[in-house]
C-alpha cells in the first residue's frame, strides 16, 4: 500500500514537473533572447562578446583573495571582481549598462568553477579557440605566457585599436614589450602593481619573544636574511610540528632572487640565442646555496619534492609554518576589510602580520618585484564587428564606466568613499579627471598601523629599472619554470647532490630546450641598454651589491661586441 | 516423388529465417554504438596525431607541415632519455611487485577457507579508488609529518626520506599498486571456475598442493596470464597519474615519466607536434613489447 502511494507521489511529481517546464521547453531560443520588459534590450547572437572571461584582474585582486583562509566563507556579492560579477549586482548592472548603450551586443559570461590562471582553465580555453568558439577576450598568460600565446597564434592583432588609445601613455614599454611582437600589439596588461611580500604568524612570533619594536611582534621591515635564518630556528620547533617557512621546489621565488643579485637568464654571448640560463652565475648560484641551506644547514623550512606553491600555502594555512610569501596587491576592498576577516577561530590583525622580503647579503631589497603579468587579448579568429564591440567593452571595464560601476560599489561595500584604485591595473580611469567625483586612495581602506607600514616602506624601495627576463619575451616560461623544479627539488631533497654539477646539468637542458631561440628584432643595442641601465641602478642605490654586479656585468652581461 | 515437408516445419523455417536476420540486425544495432565512439574516441585521435606528429601544430590557423622536425627536436632533447630509462625502470618495477604478487597470492587464497576468501576480496576491493589512494599516500610518505615516518619514528627506527630519496622515490610510486588488486579478483575468478574434479583426482593420486598448482592452476590461467600481461605492460608504460600527483617527477627527474613528458610538451610549452611524436614513439615500443609478448608466450593450454 505504501509502496503504491509512493509510486503515485513519484508520477505525479513527474507529471507536475513536466508541465510546469513546458512553458520554458517551448520557447525557441530567439523568443527566450527577445526583449521582454525586464530585460529592454534587443539581442542579434551574431554580435555577441561571449564569453569576456570574468577575471580578478578586472576587479579585485583575486591573489589576496586566495591568500585570505576564509574568503571563500565571506559574502561573494562584496567581491565586486568581474571572476563574480555574473553574481553581483554591480557587475550585471555594469553590463546592463553597456547592453543597454551597445544595443547590437550582449554580454555572456563564461564561469568556470576554478582557478582562472590554472592549467584546468587553459585546456578549457584552448579546447574551445580551437573549435571555433573560443571567447572574445581572454587572460594570454594561461598559456604559459604572454609569447607563448602570441607564437602559438593564440592572440588576435589589436595594433589598430591601441594606436590611438588614450591610455598607452600610461603604459610603460619595457613591461608591454612581451605583448608585442615584430612591432605589432598582441596584448594590453591587466595587472599590475602586485608586492610580494610574506605573511608572518604575528602570535608565535610573540610566542618566541620576536619583536620589532618593542611590543609589537614580528621582525623588523629592514631584515636580512641572516635575520630571517635566525628567526627562523627561533620559530621552527618539529616536536610541536612547526616550521619557519613552507619551501616550495616548483617555483623560484622571484623577489628573493633579485634580493640576492641572481638572474634566471643571461644574454647570450654568441648573439645566436637571445637568453641563456642565468642559474650558473655566481649570485644566482648564492641564492641556490641559501635555498638549500634553509633545509639541511639551518633545518628550518619544510620542503620535498611534493611540497608546491599551493602545498606551502596550505602549510601556513595549516598552521605548520610561520611564514607564507604572497603577492600582496593593492585590492583596496581586501585590505579594507581585513579586520574583518578571520584566520581560524582568531582574529585575522590579531594574528598575521605582513613583511618585506629580507635584504640580501649585501643589502639589495628592491620593491615591486613583478610589475606586470597578466595580459588580455582578444580573439583572433573572430569577425570585425565582435572585435570592435570586445575593444569598446575593454575599454567600458578598464577606464570607462564600468570601472566608476564597480569603484563605487566597492565604496558602497566598504561604507566609504570610493577608492581611485579599485584594481592593479597600470591605468588611469576617466573618472578620475572629474573633479566631482570623490575619491581617496587606496591605501587610506587599509586598517592596522602595521599594514600601512609595510605598504609605505615597500613604496619607498627602489624599483628595478628593468622587469623580470629584461622586457624580452619568455617563450615558454611555464616550461622554464618546470626544469628549474627539476634542479630545485634536487638540491631540497638530497644533501648529497653537487650543486655545481646539478646547476649545469640543468642549465645545459634549459639551454638545449626552453631557451632556444633567438626574439625577432632583438639588437646588442637593447641588450646594451638594459644591462647598462641594471648597472646605474645598482651603483646609485646599492654601492655594495654594484661591486657584486660588476664582475657579472663584465663577464657575463657586456656581450655587446666592443668598438 | 517430391518430398513435402509439413506445413508447420515450413513456417518454422520461414520464422527461423526471420529471427536469424533479426540476430543479425540486432548484433549490428548493438555493435554500432560501441563501434561508433571507438572510431571517435579512440582511431580518429591516434590517426590525427600521427598528422599532427609532422607538423608545427596551430590551435587557431593553418599548421605547417616540417616532415621529421618534431622527432629530430625530441631526439635531442637531454630529457628523452631520462624519461625512457625512468618508464622502463617503473614498469619492471611494477609489473615484477603488482602482476607476478597477485598470481601467487590468488592461487594460495585458493587453499584456504571460502570466508576468507570472501573477506580477502572485500578488502582488496575497498581501495580500487586509486586516484583516493594516491593522494592519501602522498601524505602519508610526508618526510616530515607523514603517517609512515611517524610509525619508523615510534618504533625507535630512522626516518626514510620516500618520496624526496631518489633512489627509493619510484618503488614508493609503485607500492600502492600493490593494494590495488584488481588483477588478483581476475585470477581468483579464473580459478574458481576450474573443476574441482581435477583437484580432487589429483590428490587422490597423490599430488602435492604443488604439484596442483604447477599442473592445474597455472595452466588453466595461462591465457588470462598472457592477456593481463598485455594489459600491464601497456598500463605501466603508460604510467602518469602517480608520478604527477605525488612526485611532480622529482626529485630532480626520478620519477620523470614517458607520459609525463608528453604531457608537458602539449600542455605546458603548446607543442602538440613534439607531443604527439613522442606519443608515437611510445606507441612503436608498445607494439614492439606485444609482438615480442605474443610471439614468446603460448596462450594455448595444449602447446
């Protein structure tokens, strides 16, 4: 009997069901699309932008974000990024807007449940540019790189629409240049500006009698890393399962590696090749030997050849080290709503503190290691008309009205003012010219004596007067990155491997595979400039490390043929 | 005189005829779906990747064809023998731990008590998720606060380094093989469905538990031996999801495998052409494997 009523209640629903899709089942795809009362707006599908892939970088920075514990916990709608803002009301408004202006073009949004620079979300794209259906602008790097993207045909040609762009003055060449290729446009970044900076458990530090200043708990912002080798052994404690720092061997870390006067590449002195491996010179080979020494000297990082940059991060998270390296944007919604975020069951200000990498042996700690990184491009396979509307939508969320949609909604969520740096992008947002429109900077979102701190003595390091790899292209940085975790989980996993033999072998396969090629255009007069401009900056702010560099200079980097 | 057949046996012919055809038809209706997603799923990627193998791949726009550019450039690239010397180096290892074990371990199980038999099976079917599997191991050969460390540690031996010590790093890989036992349930099927008969009569005359197993078992499982073989010489050459989930395929190269680096060719540096030329590669050392494989072992019982 009951089985029978059961039975019953189950058809019915079926039935129900059924009915109640019928309305939607029997709608054609252009009736559903037609312009209904709450949604005015004509759509023609052949002018759709679909797919502008909803990246943090358009927003919010989304580093913090996955570097915050909880923020998953937080209420979404008040990361007024473009990764969410399918899901927030600024963002459908920002789009409606457009929509409603552009009445030719609709907004579709892709989601994808995953990291958006991951390498899921790359095969992702690829799969769909190949078929044809590729969005019309999306994030170049996750292909390993702005050049990779740009060799493997992946990025459309935009030299025609930033010509003329008003905001190229803004945007400094010697970290666009990847973007360009044989004097065409590929790519305009979309972030910029990030600091790496380290977390540090501020409770342990106190714990361990660690102090800056006295009574405030954590190391001072002008640290070496002897300072941080001592710290370190003073914070590292196995029987209670706890460790200085997370060491991860798939990734050099960037900023530590300028602290110590290293370089991944050199310039080739043959002029056959444009880079050669920079893991040979002595500085990089310094850097390489503290590295190790934090494992088998100083016994103070945790680290193995499983141990990658999301493992590390997991590991500070795990409350298992005391110090974590993030790339600290400057996401004013972030930082000012930090107090209001947790680190476990403990208050967040309370707990982490942030720092600067420590100075290197002969004092060099250089600020704003990674200017640049992230490019957009655009489709190339798309028609005329879908290219024109991706600019013109480019442009609405970068400098236009939709960055004045989402600044003020993030005032809106912070109860403030609107910042006039909503996002770490290099440009300058028109709304910033109207002198009606009030604005504060972002730093002034920031909560914590500390925090502001660190922020204003990051800003008043000297910036390296040349990006990463010398604004040259990488044509495959993913791949470089991946025999540099050859040689990295070698020398972090046995103390009896000879440095020098590893470093060449690795070198000699970085040589043989990633690095041969020769960038198109390259001239001894460029490498001349950057290296000479390398060592101006190095004898004007950091006479120690300049005589260091010296002897680089003269044996590896002056390749130019003498006159 | 013209022999008339029965009304009856004629439409039992006729309706024999009918139902023949229908088997017919019904056996290609039922082959065609599987037949279908092979060709998709299976020839159309192999054959376009043995095109693709002799171009410079383009995503978007047409390729350029470079006749044996790709296998010139992987042939001089320092990882490739790494990576065949490694892949070789697991399948031994594996196929010598997970595919003789099991045989042994199934024909003993044999000779105990039907419970336990059943009990044994339940328990090699609980971790068949490997994925599961891998991951959980990968922390517990955590040097530092993995589970196996813990356990030398508090019965007063050294800590091993595992997954960091590369000369032990690709037996680490391979061990979790041994508890998937999906080999072992073919085999114990196998067994299970040999007569009893013939080891009743062999022990009444007078053979040992030995003798019963090199004469009757071992036999008898010949043919699933030999396919199985073929099945874990192409699985194991093929190995990729142990060593990049827990090694990356360190340290340095230790566990570096042949798939691996097709797999990094294609989807780290964009390079479909050199990844599928070294697929075909890898394709060309299987089939040499089978064919030396189905020449040298009899699948017969009577040869």
């Amino acid at each position: 009997m009951i089985r029978k009523l059961f039975k019953s209640v189950l058809i019915a629903l079926s039935v129900a069901s059924f009915f109640c899709s019928v309305p939607v089942i029997g709608q054609t795809p252009e009736e559903l699309l037609a312009p209904t009362e709450e949604r005015p707006i004509l759509v023609n599908p052949e002018y759709w932008i679909s797919g502008i892939r909803i990246f943090s970088y358009f927003g919010e920075g989304g580093d913090v974000a996955r570097n915050l514990r909880d923020w998953i916990d937080c209420p979404k709608e008040l990361y007024r990024s473009w990764q969410t803002a399918s899901r927030n009301i600024a963002g459908l408004y920002a789009a409606s807007l457009f929509e409603r202006d552009n009445p030719k073009v609709k907004l579709v949004w892709y989601e994808y449940a995953g990291e958006a620079a991951g390498k899921e979300w790359s095969k992702v794209l690829m799969s769909a540019l190949a078929a044809g259906e590729g969005p019309s602008a999306y994030d170049a790097n996750v292909f390993g790189g702005v050049a990779t993207a740009i060799s493997k045909g992946l990025c459309g040609d935009i030299t025609e629409y930033v010509k003329n762009w008003d905001q190229t003055k803004y945007l400094d060449m010697k970290f666009w240049a990847p973007a360009w290729k044989n004097g065409r446009c590929y790519a305009i970044p979309g972030q910029a500006m990030s600091y790496e900076l380290s977390f540090f458990r501020k409770d342990w530090f106190e714990e361990a009698g660690i102090f800056a200043a006295e009574g405030i708990a954590g190391p001072p912002v002008d640290w070496t890393f002897d300072d941080f080798v001592n710290i370190g052994q003073k914070l590292t404690d196995p029987k209670k399962k706890r460790w200085a720092f997370g060491l991860p061997v798939d990734v050099i870390r960037t900023g530590w590696l300028q602290n110590f006067g290293g370089f991944m590449v050199k310039p080739d002195p043959t002029g056959k090749y444009t880079f050669r491996s920079g893991l040979d010179l002595p500085t990089t080979k310094e850097f390489l030997k503290f590295y190790r020494d934090l494992k088998f000297k100083y016994n103070i990082a945790l680290t193995g050849t499983e141990e990658t940059g999301t493992a590390a991060a997991y590991d500070f998270w795990g409350e298992r080290t005391a110090m974590h390296i993030f790339e600290g944007t400057r996401h004013a919604l972030l930082w000012g709503r930090i107090d209001r975020h947790m680190f476990g069951d403990k208050s967040w200000l309370d707990t982490v503190g942030i720092i600067p990498f420590p100075k290197g042996p002969t004092g060099l700690q250089i600020g704003t290691p990674k200017p640049w990184w992230r490019f957009i491009t655009i489709n190339p396979v798309i028609s005329k008309e879908r290219k024109d509307a991706t600019w013109k939508f480019l442009n609405f969320i970068l400098v236009g009205d939709g960055k004045k949609i989402l600044a003020q909604d993030m005032a809106y969520a912070l109860n403030d003012l609107p910042t006039n740096d909503i996002a770490p992008n290099p440009y300058h947002p028109r709304y910033l010219d109207d002198p009606n429109f009030a604005s504060r900077s972002w730093k002034e979102t920031i909560p914590g004596e500390q925090y502001r701190e660190i922020f204003n003595y990051v800003e008043s390091l000297p910036v390296n007067p040349i990006p990463d790899f010398f604004a040259m292209p990488i044509m495959e940085e993913t791949a470089l990155q991946e025999k540099h975790r050859i040689l990295l989980s070698t020398l972090l996993t046995n103390p009896n491997a000879d440095l020098d033999a590893e470093v060449d072998k690795v070198a000699n396969m970085i040589n043989k595979t990633v690095l041969n090629y020769k960038i198109e255009g390259q001239t001894w007069d460029n490498i001349k400039e950057w290296a000479t401009s390398l060592k101006e900056f190095y004898e004007k702010n950091f006479p120690e490390q300049a005589k260091v560099f010296n002897e680089i200079y003269e044996t590896s980097f002056a390749v130019w043929p003498k006159k | 005189m013209r022999k008339v057949l029965p009304l009856t046996v004629a439409k039992k012919d006729k309706f024999r005829e009918g139902g023949v055809k229908f088997k017919r038809l019904s056996i290609w209706l039922f082959c065609i779906p599987g037949a279908v997603v092979t060709l998709i799923f299976g020839w159309y990627p192999m054959i376009w990747a043995m095109v693709i193998a002799f171009q410079k791949f383009m995503i978007i726009g047409p390729s350029k064809w470079i006749g044996l550019g790709n296998f010139s450039s992987i042939l001089q690239d320092p990882i490739l023998p790494i990576v065949i010397k490694n892949t070789f180096y697991y399948a031994l290892l594996s196929i010598g731990l997970t595919f003789i074990i099991p045989i042994l371990v199934a024909i003993l199980l044999m000779e105990m008590s039907k419970k336990t038999v059943r009990i044994m099976m339940w328990l090699w079917f609980i971790p068949l998720s490997s994925m599961a599997s891998i991951v959980i191991l990968k922390w517990m050969y955590n040097v530092d606060y993995g589970l196996l460390n813990g356990i030398l540690v508090s019965f007063g031996l050294p800590e091993s380094g595992w997954l960091n010590d590369p000369r032990i790093a690709m037996l680490c890989l391979v061990l979790p093989g041994l508890i998937m036992f999906a080999p072992g349930l073919i085999y114990i099927a196998t067994i299970q469905a040999i007569p009893k008969e013939l080891y009743e009569n062999a022990h009444l005359e007078g053979a040992s538990v030995w003798q019963q197993i090199w004469h009757i078992s071992l036999p008898r499982l010949r043919p699933v031996i030999s396919m199985m073989l073929i099945l874990a010489v192409i699985s194991n050459l093929q190995i990729f999801s142990q060593p990049y989930i827990m090694t990356g395929g360190g340290p340095g190269t230790a566990t570096t495998v042949f798939v691996m680096e097709i797999y990094s060719q294609a989807f780290n540096r964009y390079a479909f052409g050199r990844a599928s030329a070294l697929a075909i590669i890898l394709f060309c050392i299987i089939l040499t494997l089978i064919i030396i494989q189905r020449k040298f072992v009899k699948e017969n019982l009577d040869e």
